[in-house]
C-alpha cells in the first residue's frame, strides 16, 4: 500500500511538472510589407505540433518545454526558426524567398510577385540598367525586352527615342506608351522640348532628365489585361518606372564616377579635293568653278578642308553620381544627386544635366503610412548641330559635313557663296548660337490608412512639370542667317499635369484556397502646355545675338498658344487564385474627356486574364525538372484620346480682311467640329506561357498576341461644299499581331564561375485594314526635293515607301530613245509610259521582320565580364541624302561609292546614273536594307575584396570599364542603320543623322 502511494504521489509531481512546462505563445505573421499572412505554418521542431495561422494571421500554441525552437513556413517565404525564450507573444516577420517566381512585379496601381502575374509584363531591374554605363535611361534598355522597339532619333547627345510597345496602333494619334513614374503618369510629347526648327528638326528626348543610376526597376506592360487598368492611356502599352528607395539600417552612401570619350562609330567616304575638280570638270567641262576666263584654276594657293575630319572630334564625357540612403524601423529615406557633362561629337556641341532625388517612407503607426517622391533636373544643349532637314530648307550641319565641296575659295562674294557654290560648315557652326534649356520635376505624395488587416485606403497626389527655352541666332554671315541680315529666334514653353487618385484595396484569404485581392479608384488628372515663340530679323548690331532681340528690325514669325486637358476615370481590378494555381484578373476603367463631346465623352474599357500553374497540379509535381509552368491568356480594351483638345468643336482662327482700303483684324471659321467623335479602341487577345527548368537554371517566355485598333481618330478629307479641306473622324483600323520570346540560363554554376544567358526576339506585323473611303493616304516629309516617300495603304503596314521601281541605268542605243545614262524605271502597266498613276508602287517598309538581344554574363569570383548583342533585322529606310551625295547640284560632293559606279561612256554602268542624271523622285534608288548586328555594350568590372576595408567605413569598391557600340554590321550606306525619323507614318527616312558615338568609359563605384 505504501508502494502505490509512492507511485501515485511520484505520477502526481511528474504530470504537474509537465503540466507547468507546457506554456502557451501567440502572435501574428506578416510579410515584409506588414500585410497579414493567413495559412502559415507554425510548428514544434522535431514534432509533430502544429497550427496554421487564421484569416488575420495570427496563431496560438503550445510550448512543450523550455528549449523548443517554433518553425514558421510559408510558400514563397523564407522558412524562419525562432528559440523560445520565455515569450506570450512572438510576432514574425517572413522574407520573400531570392528567387524569380518571388520578384516583386509593379502593375498599374500596385504589385504583385512574379508567380501571380497574369498579364505579359517583362521587367528589368537595376542591376542589368547600369551595366551599360549609359547616361540614357532608354539607351541602357534597348534591345533587353521582348515585344519593345526603341530607336533614336540621332546620335546626337540627348537626343529623342521613339518608343515602340507591339507595332504602331494608330494612323494619327501619338504611338508613345504612357509613363508612370513613380506613380506619376506622364504622356510624352516631343514639343515640352523648345526648337526653332531653323536649319533643322531634330527632337531632344523629354526623359533625358532621369538618371538610369536611380531606377530600381522597369516594368513594360504589354497586354490588355495588364493596361486596361490605365483605360484610355494605355493602348500603346505602359512603362512603369520605380525609382530607389530607403531601406531600413545605418545611414549609407555610394558614389559613381566615370570618364570616357566617344568617337564616331561611322563616317561617310566622300571623293578627295583632287578628286573633286575631275568630277566637276567631267561632269561640266569648262564650268566657272574649275575654270577662270576659259583657263584652268590653279587650285596650288587655295586651302583645301576635309570638313568630317574637321569638324568631327573625340569627345569626352564625364558623369557622377552620388547616393544616400538608410531609415529606422518606421521611417526609410533615400536621396541623391547627379551631374553629367557630355560633348557631342561635333564641334562647339555641348551637353550637361543636374539631377536630384529625394523620397522617403515613414510608418506613423500599424494602421498609418506616408510618403514622397521628388525628382527634379535640368538639361542644356549648346550648339547648332543638328539633324536631318529643317523648317526652311534641306539642310543641316551633319549634311554640310558630307556635301560641302572640299575647297574653301576666299574670293567668292557673298551673293556667290549665298548660291552654294561655298557651304563651310564651320560657318554654321562659328556664325551661329543655340541653347536649349530643359527642366522636369516629378513629385508625389501618398498616405494609405490601414482600416483592417484586410482593408486599406491610399490617396496619392502626383504632379509633372517642364519649362524650356531655346535661345538661336545666326548672323548674316552664316548659310542660315545671311538672306536675312540676320536672324535670332526665341521659344520658351511650359507643362505642368496633375494626378490625384484614390483608391481602396480588399485583400483576404478564404479556407486556405480562395484568395482574393479587390482594388478600386477614382482619378483626377489635368494636362497644360503653354508657349510662345518670336522670330527676329535685320540686326545691324549682331554682337549680342539673341541677348537683346529689340535690336532686331522685323518680326519674321511670332505667336503664342495654349491648350488644356481633363481627365476624371472610374477603375477597378479583382484578382482571385483559387488553390495557388488557377489565377484570374479582372480590369474596369470608365475614362471621361474632355477631348470629345457630350455625346461621346466617356469611354468604357474592360479587360480579362486567366493563368493556371500547371506545375503544381499532381501530374507535374513529381516531374523534378520542371519548377514552374504557367499558361496566361487574356483579353481586354484600351483606348486612345491623343487628339488636339477641343477638335469635336468647330474652331474660329483670327484673320484680316480688307475694307475701306483699310486692313482689319477679324475672325473666320477655321475648322469643322464633329460632336460625335469618340474613343479610337485597341482590342488585343494574349496567349502565352512561363516555363521554368532546372531549378530556375532555364526560363522560357512565350507570348503571340493579335490587336485590332478601330475607330481610328484621322483627320480625313472632306466635300468642298463644306468649306473646309479636312475634319477629324473615326475611319479606319490596325491590326498588329506577332511573337515574343526570351530565354534566361544559367549555364555554369560554381562557387568560383558563374555564366548567364539572356536572350529575346519578337516580331510583329502590322496591317492597315481599312481607311474608311479611301484606300490610302499619302505620306510626306516637310521641305527637301524629295517629299512623297510612302503611303499608307489598306492591306500594307504603316511605314510603306511607294515610288518607282529602280531597274537600272539606260545604255547607249536603248529602246526606248532615253538619254545613255539616265535612271530607266519599271513599266508596270507594260504601257510603254512612265507614269505616276501607273507605274509607282510599295518599295520598301520601315517595320522590321524581327528585333531582339543576347546577353552573355560571366562571373569569376571578383571579375565580371559581360558583352550585349542588339539585332534588327528587315527593315528599310528610304535614304533621301543620296539625292545629294549622287550629285543633284554640282556645288556638292559626292560619296566615292557613286563617283566610282557612276555611268560613263567608258563606265556603262547599270547601277548609278551619270554625274548630274540622278533624279529627285521618290523610287527604290534610295531605299536602302537597314537591317544590323551591333555589339552593344561590353563591360568588365572587379569588386576588391571586403576584407581589404575591415576597420574602415569603405564597405565596397567596384572598378570597371565599359563600351558602348563597338561594333556594327549593315549594309546602310549612312551614318547609321539605326534611324527614326520624327513622321510616325515612315519612321525610316533619313537625310543624314547627327553620326552615333563609339564610347569607351572607365570608372569606379564606392559604397561607404
């Protein structure tokens, strides 16, 4: 009896030992962004103990003795094993997993990780953008996304890029994508940069002010379901642009240095001074240039120039960059300045920008968060040096570097040299001012309210502004100033937009399966541009050009303009995944403008996807090479609005009129409204898929898409009863479908070489499909010779040149009686006559067949080294500057090529006319295979050991040396294959390009 006391007291003292080991510990799990984590596993470390955490992520459990370490697991996250302590309460934070299907994708109006996206959205981030070196932002981009097209307009330093998202939507309306930067959504227009359009049309880029060292990541959206968020801004695709934040931790900073200098990758080959006088004195025997008073010059005395080598130089750039950023547990900042002086490649051609950024986060509580953004910069440009032609005449610094005759005869008069019998471009260039300056500042400003775990409000308040001035004046001893005593020209214009967009997110898991993530806003937005110009002439004073105008004796030109655009929208998304793997999205925007009438003022565009990871269903699961297969498909609306304000109103223009033998001012109808025009639509349908192998070490992407834009917005010709010419309609739709596909691997993976592969390559077709009564519509180009250089056709792609077929030279004794030695055109009609009714047709199409890239990365333990590969391939350009390098003026030269292949009696060519036949009409003589493979950018770099720095406050330096455009392949005879005109109808015209850089950069970054 004893015994069974002792037993049952000995029993009794264990089971309250175990009873008072067995504490309780609660908490809450939630991701780095604070939201709640419901379905985490909470376990027991080597037991089978466990619970999942509820809809508010919280959980409760037992803890079976003092040495237990609690397990928290989550797919998607990092697992974390935490000792117990003692705690009642232990929160968690879970870190995302470092892998792809875990990077954080920005999407209109929020983000999401790779894994649930279910539209075609392709991201860069910041570690591929500075690998170039680049001080463009589209520059260190180009070539890396599949489906993007960008293409400079010139070399020249801050130079414009026409940004291209799956083919060209629309015959009027603007083909730029909309730019959201920072949650700032930004239209592009080329004119927020001022130019006179003296001498030339080249455009600066608008963009150039961001600094590619402050990007953290861009996004391109593709899709409908990805950009119907953005309603009527979207159908040309969005770019959504994250700048650095503040991260928590020590105050840190990095610095950026580098210097380098550019040369031209390219010049053109033109005849030698000696050369020159053969090729005048045959092509004119006795003529004025080469001979005096029937007597041979002698050329011995006079000074002979190769203006190319002249006026060409090896520029320097040299660009800096400096960083801050820290934060504490509720607060996280981020600063940084930048400056960047480039010269351009021609002389007295000047290029610098200052920026400065700014934002920062702070928590106020767990329910309240603000922040803000601020970026702000200032670009100028100096110099005359341009591209392509001008408002005037054909001409512009780059040509005359080419076309100017390489003797410099001083005894010329000025009424002689005014005929073009002497062009110096260093006139140009000595005789003549110009300044552009540019500023933009973006900022925002947000604070989001947490209402519940599942609910919470943001607002946000964004603003752009732009101011430039351009400054230009050419004296009347220059080629632009002469026939005007002089000429100074000043513009200056203004933007400023604003957004202001509220909206309210539901999210929430349900059962496990069903998660939901519900948003919805209303945004307010206002657009306004403001300039004025004056054009100035008869200075008899020039010393101080375009500083005092009031000198100035006549307005040549003057005006003035404004416009201004509202914008209210209703939107909405609901993204739902059921099990982890079927995943839905649905998008709503209600756009309303002011762009168009009461009868049509809003526009309603919806959008769809539906993606089905097909991977983790039980018949993939046990397939070990495959990590990840999602199949997307996705269907939707956008819509574009990019017409002049007020156009569906009859608009009344100032004119005068005489009476009385008196001129008076007084008004007159200047256009005819159309109160029921509405939205021009794209509807586009996606099909693709995500596939991931190996462990991530293989990643294909997949996309073919088909989108049809209609109701195009066109400026169409009209009755003349009407008494007008012209009025804006909705005719006509495009069709645009192709391929996208990439490739990323890793091909060696050990811990002391590492060797990636990025590859991607898409195509497009693009098709007009009808011009409502019409069946084309011509294509033209602004002064020069040659100015009909295409057409857009039903059933062709825009970008179409149409003209004559070439067929060769006419030989002496042809048939058809012409001239030995003159262009022989294609009879198409077999009429026997050369007729422009009859015997012109398509010649050549701006649209490449397909464009991509290849990266090769290679790491060996501190050294890396990687080269870029960037290919078009199919696309023409019509090339305008031979009219000029094939001898249409004899006061020109001419490039080796044509005095080498042109026709003689001993020379019957049949490839070039003879010197002085070369006609100025539009046919396939100028249209030139523009396709290329350029070796991009190369670069090396070291990272010096840490350890080097223990005991210091340097935690890393990078040393490195990179190449931008090393190498070129084509057969385009200018500059550069790599043209884009400013006429969105034929993007591959060309007179000659400002010529594009070789650049080699060294420098250093510093983090301390």
């Amino acid at each position: 009896m004893n015994n069974q006391l002792k037993i049952l007291f000995f029993a009794i003292i264990l089971f309250s030992q175990s009873i008072i080991a067995q504490n309780s510990i609660s908490g809450k799990v939630t991701d780095s962004n604070g939201d709640v984590l419901p379905g985490v596993t909470v376990q027991i470390k080597g037991t089978d103990t466990g619970q999942i955490t509820n809809f508010d992520g919280e959980y409760a459990i037992t803890i079976p003795s003092n040495d237990a370490v609690l397990v928290f697991s989550y797919l998607g996250m990092k697992t974390k094993e935490i000792l117990y302590t003692g705690q009642t309460v232990l929160n968690v934070v879970l870190e995302d997993e470092l892998n792809r299907l875990n990077e954080i994708v920005v999407i209109g109006y929020g983000a999401v990780k790779k894994r649930d996206v279910t539209g075609s959205v392709s991201s860069v981030k910041d570690s591929l953008i500075k690998v170039s070196k680049t001080p463009n932002l589209f520059d260190a981009i180009q070539g890396r996304i599949a489906g993007v097209n960008i293409v400079s307009t010139s070399g020249e330093p801050g130079a414009g890029v026409n940004f291209n998202i799956r083919g060209s939507n629309s015959v009027f309306g603007s083909g730029s994508p909309l730019f959201v930067i920072d949650g700032v959504q930004i239209d592009i227009e080329p004119n927020e940069v001022a130019n006179a359009g003296v001498g030339a049309t080249a455009n600066l880029d608008p963009l150039a002010t961001i600094n590619p060292l402050d990007i953290e990541s861009i996004e391109v959206l593709k899709d409908a379901s990805a950009t119907a968020i953005y309603g009527s801004r979207g159908a040309n695709g969005v770019v959504i642009i994250t700048t650095k934040g503040g991260k928590k931790g020590e105050l840190t900073f990095s610095y950026t240095g580098s210097i380098g200098f550019q040369e031209a990758a390219n010049t053109i080959d033109v005849i030698t001074p000696e050369e020159y006088l053969i090729y005048r004195e045959l092509r004119d025997p006795g003529n004025s240039f080469t001979n005096v008073n029937g007597a041979p010059r002698d050329f011995s005395n006079i000074p002979s120039r190769n203006w190319q080598d002249e006026v060409l130089r090896t520029a320097p750039v040299h660009n800096h960059f400096i960083s801050a950023s820290g934060g504490t547990e509720n607060t996280q900042y981020s600063a940084s300045a930048g400056f960047l002086e480039q010269k351009g490649l021609i002389i007295e051609n000047d290029y610098s920008k200052y920026n400065f950024r700014i934002n920062a986060t702070h928590n106020q509580s767990d329910r309240l968060k603000f922040g803000f953004n601020l970026n702000t910069a200032f670009t100028e440009t100096n110099g005359v040096a341009n591209s392509g032609s001008g408002g005037d005449e054909f001409n512009g610094v780059v040509q005359f570097l080419v076309i100017a005759n390489p003797w410099e005869l001083l005894d010329l008069t000025q009424e002689e040299e005014a005929a073009q019998e002497f062009l110096s471009p260093l006139s140009l260039i000595e005789e003549g001012e110009k300044i552009v300056r540019f500023s933009r500042t973006i900022g925002s400003f947000y604070t989001e309210y947490k209402l519940s775990n599942h609910l919470r409000v943001r607002s946000q308040i964004g603003a752009n502004f732009t101011g430039s001035k351009m400054q230009e004046f050419h004296s009347s001893d220059s080629r632009f100033g002469w026939r005007w005593g002089g000429r100074a020209v000043i513009r200056q214009t203004e933007t400023s937009s604003y957004n202001f967009t509220n909206t309210i997110r539901y999210t929430r898991t349900f059962n496990k399966k069903h998660w939901f993530n519900v948003l919805g806003g209303v945004e307010f937005y206002r657009y306004s541009r403001e300039s004025f110009f004056n054009d100035i002439i008869g200075f008899e004073n020039q010393e101080l050009g375009f500083n005092d105008i009031s000198i100035g004796q006549t307005f040549k030109d003057y005006g003035s303009d404004r416009l201004i655009s509202k914008r209210m929208s209703y939107f909405s998304r609901i993204n739902y995944t059921l099990k982890g793997k079927y995943l839905f999205t649905f998008n709503f925007r209600a756009d309303g403008s002011d762009r168009f009438g009461a009868n049509n003022r809003w526009g309603y565009f919806p959008g769809g996807a539906f993606a089905w990871r097909a991977s983790r269903e039980k018949f993939l699961k046990n397939i070990k090479e495959i990590n990840d297969l999602k199949f997307r498909v996705s269907y939707g609306q956008t819509g574009n609005e990019r017409i002049p304000p007020f156009t569906y109103l009859a608009r009344v223009d100032n004119t005068f009129y005489s009476s009385n033998d008196a001129l008076n001012f007084g008004a007159s109808p200047g256009s005819l409204g159309n109160p029921d025009l509405q939205w021009e639509t794209t509807t586009q349908f996606n099909i693709g898929f995500d596939l991931g192998l190996f462990n991530d070490r293989l990643n294909v992407t997949f996309d073919y898409y088909n989108k049809l834009t209609t109701d195009m917005l066109l400026n169409v010709p009209i009755a003349a009863q009407s008494g007008f010419n012209q009025q804006f309609q909705n005719i006509g739709s495009v069709e645009n479908k192709g391929l996208e596909f990439s490739v990323s691997s890793v091909n060696i993976n050990t811990p002391d070489f590492r060797w990636t592969t990025d590859f991607n390559i898409s195509t497009n077709v693009n098709t007009v499909k009808d011009l409502g009564s019409v069946q084309f519509i011509p294509t033209t180009v602004p002064s020069g010779w040659i100015t009909n250089p295409g057409r857009v056709i039903v059933g062709e792609p825009i970008g179409t040149m149409y003209g004559y077929v070439f067929e060769g030279i006419h030989q002496e004794g042809n048939a058809e009686g012409a001239v030995p030695g003159t262009m022989k055109y294609k009879d198409l009609n077999g009429d026997g006559v050369i007729d422009d009714e009859n015997d012109r047709t398509i010649i050549g199409d701006s649209n490449p067949k397909h464009v991509g890239g290849i990266n090769n990365s290679f790491t060996y333990k501190n050294f890396n080294f990687s080269f870029f590969w960037q290919w078009s391939y199919g696309n023409d350009v019509f090339n305008a500057a031979l009219l000029r390098t094939n001898g249409f003026q004899p006061f020109m030269n001419i490039t080796r090529d044509y005095y080498e292949n042109a026709w003689t009696p001993e020379n019957q060519s049949n490839v070039a006319p003879a010197f002085g036949q070369i006609e100025p009409v539009a046919s396939s003589y100028y249209v030139e295979d523009a396709s290329f493979l350029r070796l991009k950018t190369v670069n090396l770099s070291y990272d010096f050991p840490r350890k080097m720095f223990q005991g210091s406050q340097i935690s890393g330096l990078r040393l490195f040396i990179s190449a931008n455009n090393l190498l070129t392949f084509t057969k385009y005879t200018g500059f550069d294959p790599e043209v884009s005109s400013n006429n969105p109808l034929i993007r591959g015209f060309e007179r000659f390009s400002y010529p594009r850089a070789r650049t080699i950069i060294m420098g250093l970054n510093l983090n301390f």
